[in-house]
C-alpha cells in the first residue's frame, strides 16, 4: 500500500510545497470524488468512497506540520509514545513551569495583555522547535526528532488551552 507521499507523488520528506500538495490533493479528488459516482454500481461507489476519504485523511496529515513530522517518524518505525513516554529535557522542565506560572497569573489576574504576551511567547517557542524539528528530519535522525515532536505537541496543547480560555 502506498503510503500518503506516494499517493501524492510527492518526496518523503519534512520540507514540502504546499502549492504541490494542493494540486495533487484536487487532483486526485476530482477522480475519485464520490460525486462523479453516482450513477455507478454499489461496488464502484465503495470504492471511489474509500479512495476519497484515504485522500482527505492522507492530507490532513501532511498538510500540518505537526502530524506530517509525526508521520514521517513512523514510516521510520519510531513510535513517539506521546501517550506513555512524557520524559523531556530538564531546561524545557523548568520552561514548561515557568509558562504555567505566568498562565496561572494572567488567568488569576485577568491580564489579557500577559495572557496575549505568553500566547507570543508560546507561538515562537513552536515555530523554534519546529525548525528544530525540520532539520532533524532532514538529516533522518527521527529518533531525536520524536523528542522534539513531542515538546511541540505539548506546546500546541497549551496554547489550545488558552485559547479555550479565551472562549
């Protein structure tokens, strides 16, 4: 079975255009859409619908970085063990705190600007990490680069939960 790069004929790698990925996406939906089946027979309508949500679900993965990384650690057999495996390095310990301290003193305080100003500081932790992330990947050390998928899972999960402050 092809895995979703190849379904998109697209280089198995971190760095990827998403202008690319796009077309390929549209193109592959505008063949097997299930739309353009409905005058089919039931078998062939199961089969355009499967190959339709393959795509959708293959996108949605390589689209965001995030899972993209994700993925392409376990083409390479190596499990992030998200769930069971929370060991981090002690300076993103002690900065893990200190992020929650400041949450926890903007929320008690109702401080929007510091709660906006973690948000920032958040958002640019992620971005650093993900270049992290991306150079590991591309020199194929997915073992390291788990690790580090792993401080950016933690780091969008907290900044989902300040924006589920925010609503």
């Amino acid at each position: 079975m092809q895995n979703h790069f190849e379904l998109f004929q697209l280089p198995q790698q971190f760095s990827l255009n998403k202008a690319n990925l796009d077309a390929a996406f549209r193109e592959i939906q505008t063949r097997v859409h299930p739309d353009k089946f409905v005058q089919a027979s039931a078998p062939e309508k199961r089969v355009a619908m499967q190959w339709s949500t393959r795509a959708n679900e293959a996108y949605q993965i390589l689209k965001k970085p995030l899972q993209r990384a994700t993925y392409l650690c376990e083409l390479q057999g190596v499990d992030l063990l998200a769930e069971s495996n929370t060991s981090m390095p002690v300076a993103f310990l002690m900065q893990q705190i200190e992020w929650r301290e400041a949450f926890d003193d903007a929320r008690s305080a109702h401080d929007s600007a510091g709660m906006l100003a973690l948000e920032e500081e958040l958002r640019a932790a992620l971005k650093t990490q993900m270049a992290t992330v991306a150079d590991l990947l591309d020199a194929k050390d997915f073992s390291s680069a788990a690790q580090q998928i792993r401080a950016c899972m933690f780091l969008e999960k907290f900044m989902a939960d300040i924006a589920a402050l925010d609503e």
